[in-house]
C-alpha cells in the first residue's frame, strides 16, 4: 500500500512537459520500428524487392508508405468518430428530417439495409419530400429489392421529375432494365435525355434496355455511342466517363 503511494507521489512530481516528451520519443520509436518491418517485408517481394534493395531509396520508400499509411488511417478514424457522433446527435431526437437525414448517412457508410429503415419512418413523417423517396429507392436497390425501389423511384418522379438533375430517372431505368422491363426503361432514358441531353450513362443504359428487348443491332449502336459522349464530355467529367467506357466495351464484347 505504502508502495503505491511512493510511486503516485513520484508520478505526481513529474513534469507534464517530461511525460509529452517520453510519449513523443515512444511514438517516434514505433513509427521508426513500423518502418523497419516494412522494408524488411518489401525487399524480400518478388520483383518488388529489388527496388527497396538499393541503398538509402529503399528505406525511404518504405518511410513514406507507412506515413502516407497511417495518415490515412487517422484520417479515417476521425472520420468514423465524426460520423458516430452526428448519427447520435441525429438518433437523439427522432423526427422525420432527422430520420431521413439518418438514413442518408448510413447509405453513405454502405449501411442501405439500417438507410431503408430510417428512410421509410423519413417517409412516414414526410411522405411529400421526394429526397426521402429517392433515397429509399437507391438504397432498396443496392439491397436487390427491385419491386420497393421501383415504388420509391416512381413516387420520387410523382414529385419532382427533375428531382436529383434527373438522376431519379436514371436509377428507375436501371430498375426496370434489371426487371427486365426494356420499354418502361427506354421510356424513362427518353425523359431524361430529353430534359438533359444523353451521356455515357445514359447511353449505356439504354443499350443495355435495347438488349433486353433483343434489338442487338440498336444495342451495340448505343454501346458505341458511349464511347463518342465520353469524348465530349468536360475534363472534369472523363473520370467518370471512363467507367461507362469499360462497361459499354464490355457490354459489346459478352
């Protein structure tokens, strides 16, 4: 008992700027370490290896995939903490726009089956906000409930045709083409190609509605046409261009 006091008491004549400097030198200490192992790990990969072999470059590779490594961890952890807190403040206090608000944030985190739970009661409360419906209806159908996302789509364009700059459209198309519903689905292309102009996305999604309805000749025509609206498309906007890309050629090749 006695020996536990002494050492409170020793602890307690310790300078604060004494222990941040140990916790400094400890953290430094791992980090060096972590880098050690790392290039120990990487000079001995196929191939790989022979880079982080030579003298001085190797090391300091090694140095900056660890600190890019763990900053990204950190980041993502503060991240994680952020959001917890927000779904608790949103979770305190249950009324509709907090549920919906809710929702949208577990959809964020890839959390659509806990976002249609959320969205539904958003619904109940609000059953006239089309964003609670478009996001149910985006949620339903990343959990491959095709008939509830096309209800919640539906009900979405009821509301506001234009609703998400016509994305709602987009996704009702890809609904229906999955269902195999072609003419419903070129019908909805239509509308939003109307009021926006055709994409890539677009395009591709009506080739994939054309081959539904077994017009292969027309189908490959819009599978090729992506390739065309890719090109034209703002420097900004190629990234994801590029994706529709690949699956258009991919679509022309199966």
């Amino acid at each position: 008992m006695g020996g536990t006091q002494h050492k409170d008491e020793a602890r307690a004549w310790i300078p604060p700027a004494v222990e941040g400097y140990h916790s400094q030198v400890a953290r430094l200490v791992g980090f060096f370490l972590l880098v050690v192992a790392v290039f120990i790990v990487l000079t001995n990969v196929p191939i790989l290896g022979a880079i982080f072999r030579i003298p001085f470059i190797g090391f300091w590779l090694a140095l900056i995939l660890v600190s890019v490594g763990l900053s990204k961890l950190a980041q993502n952890a503060l991240a994680r903490r952020r959001m917890r807190a927000l779904e608790r403040q949103l979770g305190a206090v249950e009324t509709p726009h907090n549920q919906g608000k809710l929702g949208v944030l577990h959809a964020g985190r890839g959390g659509h089956r806990r976002a249609v739970q959320c969205l539904q009661r958003a619904i109940g409360g609000e059953p006239e906000f089309a964003e609670w419906h478009y996001r149910l209806g985006v949620s339903q159908l990343a959990t491959s409930d095709l008939a509830g996302a096309r209800l919640a789509l539906e009900r979405t364009i009821q509301l506001n045709e234009d609703h998400a700059y016509g994305e709602a459209l987009l996704r009702l198309a890809e609904v229906q083409t999955r269902l195999d519903e072609g003419g419903p689905a070129l019908g909805s292309l239509a509308r939003y190609e109307r009021a926006h102009g055709p994409n890539p996305e677009s395009a591709y999604r009506r080739g994939r509605a054309l081959r539904v309805l077994g017009k292969k000749d027309e189908a490959r025509a819009a599978f090729r046409e992506v390739n065309e609206l890719a090109r034209r498309q703002a420097h900004y906007q190629r990234r994801s261009a590029a994706r529709w890309v690949l699956r258009a050629y991919a679509a022309r090749c199966f």
